[in-house]
C-alpha cells in the first residue's frame, strides 16, 4: 500500500469535496478520505498505481486548489520523466 497525503486549501468547501470525490473516484485501486477540518485528503493507492504526481496535482489544479504534497512522495508516484545529468 502507498500512501500520500495532500495539503489543499479550500477544500473544506462541500461543493469542492464533491468535485474532489467526481475526478478522484474514477482512478483505479485508490481509496481516499477528506479532513475538512485541516484541508488535508489522505490517499492510499495499490502497489502498482495508475497515476503519478503530476496527475494528482492536475486534479487539484483544475478544481483551483493548489496541491501540497505532505512528507515525502513515494518512488512510485513520483514523475517518471525525470531528465539524467550529462557528464
């Protein structure tokens, strides 16, 4: 199991939560839960997950929602385009 957890301010906002729970339920082998005390979403994913980051964070974006990623991010989701340094 993977585990992220997102800061976003805002998303106490119930119509937010909705939008949240509309683009966020349609991404396989994800279970999430919304702290709309703390603006926090916890996510945990399966071990092979599906999306990355980027993609994450594009979710929040279009709900205008600027997405903090809490602690470290796991290998797995992180960004597999990364560019290698020339020697």
């Amino acid at each position: 199991m993977i585990e992220l957890e997102v800061y976003a301010a805002g998303v106490r906002d119930m119509d937010k939560i909705m939008e949240l729970d509309s683009n966020l339920g349609v991404v396989p082998d994800l279970r999430y839960k919304v702290d709309s005390n703390h603006d926090i979403v916890y996510m945990e994913f399966g071990e092979d997950p599906s999306v990355n980051v980027d993609h994450i964070r594009s979710i929040f974006r279009n709900l205008s929602l600027d997405a903090r990623f809490v602690g470290d991010i796991p290998e797995q989701l992180r960004s597999k385009n990364k560019t290698q340094r020339l020697l």
